[in-house]
C-alpha cells in the first residue's frame, strides 16, 4: 500500500512526522511528493532530516500544475495572526490569507482528505459576540471546505494528553471526501517533565544563578518564575535575590508596596490616564502610603541600581495600520508628572521560568523557550535541545545538532522548536484518519 501528500508551511516537519508514523504503522509506504517551506533554516532542518525530492518555497509562486498528484494534504499554515503572541489581525494580514492556498490546492488537485492545524486562537478569533462559540475567520475557513465537498471535523485538542509534558492546545481540523473523523475518543498517556529530562548536564554558573542558589535550595526552585512585574507565591522578584545589587530591607518594602499600588485604579483617576495594570506613581503619591525622612534619595537608589524606573505615565492613544486599520496603543504622555515604576519585564532575565519536575510545562512559544530552565542535581541550566525535542514528542533521532552551538544557532532551533507540532497529537489524529482511508481504498 502506498500514500502520497504533500507537507505545507512544513517548518520543522513535525506534521509529516506524525502522519508518516502512523501510516507505516499500518503498513503503507509514504510518498512525500512536495514539501513547502520558506524559513531558510527550517529548510534546512527539513534537509537534513528527511529525503527530499521536491522541496519548494513559497507556495503562493507554485503553479497547482506542478503539484504532482497526491492523496492527503498536511498543512500548519501559519498562525502568528490568529495567536495571542500576534497582533491578532487574522485575514487582514496577508499571512492570514495563507489558508486560501490551501484551499486552492484542495479544489484543483481534490485529493482524498487533509489534516490543517493551527494556534488556539483560531477558534475565536474575529468573534461577532460573546455568545458565539467559534469566529468569523473559523467559520470562513470551515465553509470554504465544506464547499469543497469535503466531511470535515475540528477539534481543540490538549496536547498534554498525549505523552508531552506541555500544556499546549492546538485546533486541528480534518476532512475527507466520504467520511466524518472521529475527533472525540483518543487515549491518553500523561507523563511529566522528570520523565523526559537529561541530567549530569552542564550547569550554569553566572551571577544571575549564583543569586538564585543563594536565597533558595535547589529543590525549592521547581516550578519558580522570574517576573518583576507579577505577583504570586510561585514568583521570585530581582529585589527578593539582590540581583541588582544589595539594598535595605525598607528598600525592599517600598519595592513591594509600590509594586501592588501601582495596579489600583483609583491613582489612573488622579493621574487623568485611561487604568492600565501597573502605573507610575510619583513622589507624593508614594508618600501616602509610605512614609520616609530620605524616599526620594531611597527610591532614585533604586532607580540607580535599575530596580526601578522614572517615566511618565502611559495612556491610550489611536495610531492607524497600514493596511488602514485603526488600533489603540499605550504611548507615555509627557504632559503627566514623572513616577517610578518597576522596571524588567518578562524576558529581562536569564530565565524567567523554572520548570517543576514533577509537573508540566507552560505552553512553550518561541519567544521565551530559550529562558527556560530546569534543575538538574545541585544546580540550575538552561533546557537542553534534546529536551527541547522531546517536549514536542520528536523521536531520538531527530537531529537538530546543526543548531546546537549555545549561540545564533540554537536560538534558530528554540524558534523552529516554539513554533512546531506535538508530533504525538499529529499521529493520534492521523490513525483515525489512516482508518478511513483504509476502507476507502477497499
């Protein structure tokens, strides 16, 4: 038995993995007859991980002629639109429209059946009222393929339940051309993030992670986040670790007050700004609700050692796209008094996220899997790129070893790897869709 597809957006590969795995589980030959993918080192992953005979970029630039006939059409088409990590513009960006290719493809070449997947965001995303239970731009897509005579089926699924130690949702939707996919029943593995670490790793040893394992054991770091600008019992502070330098315990009290004050509304109406979670407050608004012979010289100190921040309070202002789009924007109005202000945001630090072994991840995207740390013996590293793989559920002998050289190339890897499937979710929905296939062809 033999089946031919073809892989779209293909990125790393992860959709073409799991759909082959599950194939030859059932005893096909895979035929890959045209893989598309523009993101050079993507292409590259791509090469050197998989034999390729018909590698192309841009899909928009290929004739449907030059398609060789195929039965199954896999494509991530890209997501960044639809994500709450994008600007959420949908269809009015032209990355959106790549759905429509897609589409194209499904009318001129009309193969057997299709596995699309994308972002969470996709399911509400450019929704007309709250009451709705999925978007215009969902709903755009699904009547464009049912208009193609395709039975098709979406779900969001939790890829956590099928043996990755990730919170991570993803809709997938599949169609073929006499057979409703059962997207309900699938069994489910769980595993944690302990079961798929390495260890006796390198560890890291910097000041940032020398100031870590000087406040806390090691054991009392799992499931730890970095973030100034958020609370919790599970949240360290630079001031909690000195990371910035020594200060005084009254410092640290300030710190503290300002960093909840900052987030009540009453001061954006004294202030004459629109609420936003987390404002500057000036001088005398801090002498409210705490009192000090030498606050200015303690919280300019602060600012000095870059604890804190001076800057003017930011309101809501309306800039117009290019694409003639209007969207509101925080822009500092330099009319309003200079306060103080935490200062590091979410990446600001070496990492910002410390795994808990025993536990699952945070969903990982690309812009912050490199921040991402575990702990391994007495002491702290970062995620390793094999780790990384696994959280995907990419099997051993994936290789992504071109990558792995603690620079510019791993960053490349950690984007690949952020962006990618959970390989075991893609063959989870790829079996039902093998089952109707087989009675197809009988």
């Amino acid at each position: 038995m033999n089946v031919k597809f073809i892989d779209l957006f293909a990125g790393m590969g992860g959709i073409r993995l799991g759909f082959e795995q599950a194939f030859k589980e059932r005893g096909f030959e895979t035929e890959c007859v045209l893989t598309s993918e523009i993101k050079p080192y993507a292409v590259q992953a791509l090469k050197d991980n998989f034999k390729q005979h018909n590698l192309v970029g841009d899909i928009c630039k290929i004739s449907t002629n030059d398609i060789p006939d195929f039965d199954i059409l896999l494509a991530g088409f890209p997501c960044q639109t639809f994500s709450t990590a994008g600007k959420r513009l949908g269809f009015l960006d032209t990355r959106g429209t790549l759905f429509f290719e897609v589409e194209r493809i499904l009318r001129e070449k009309k193969p057997y059946g299709f596995i699309l997947e994308n972002v969470e965001g996709l399911v509400l995303h450019d929704r007309q009222s709250n009451k709705d239970k999925i978007g215009r731009t969902l709903k755009i897509i699904l009547e464009s393929l049912n208009n193609l005579n395709y039975k098709v089926e979406w779900r969001l699924l939790e890829c956590q339940k099928f043996g990755v130690p990730q919170l991570r949702k993803r809709i997938f939707i599949v169609g073929t051309k006499d057979k409703h996919i059962d997207m309900d029943h699938f069994n489910e593995k769980r595993v944690v993030v302990g079961d798929i670490l390495e260890h006796g790793m390198p560890l890291e040893n910097t000041h940032f992670t020398k100031c870590l394992l000087k406040y806390y054991k090691p054991e009392q770091l799992h499931g730890k986040a970095i973030k100034d600008k958020r609370g919790g019992i599970n949240n360290i502070h630079s001031w909690d670790i000195e990371l910035k330098g020594e200060i005084t315990q009254e410092q640290k009290i300030i710190i503290e007050k300002l960093f909840k004050e900052r987030r009540k509304k009453h001061w954006a109406k004294e202030i004459g700004i629109k609420w936003m979670d987390g404002m500057p407050l000036t001088l005398h608004q801090i002498a409210t609700f705490h009192q000090s012979e030498n606050l200015k010289e303690t919280l300019d100190d602060l600012v000095e050692k870059g604890y804190l921040v001076k800057e003017h309070p930011k309101d809501i202002i309306q800039v117009e796209m290019e694409n003639g789009s209007k969207r509101n924007i925080r822009k500092q109005d330099k009319t309003k008094p200079l306060g103080y202000n935490i200062v590091a945001g979410k990446l600001s630090f070496e990492f910002t996220k410390i795994l808990d072994s025993n536990d699952i991840a945070p969903t990982l995207v690309a812009a912050d899997i490199s921040h991402i740390a575990v702990i391994d013996g007495n002491g702290i590293r970062k995620l390793t790129l094999r780790e990384g793989l696994r959280m995907f559920g990419y099997p051993e002998n994936y290789n992504l070893s071109m990558f792995d050289d603690n620079g510019t190339g791993l960053t490349k890897a950690f984007d690949l790897l952020g962006n990618t499937v959970v390989v075991p979710t893609v063959k989870a929905v790829s079996d039902k869709l093998c089952d109707a296939y087989i009675k197809h062809i009988k």
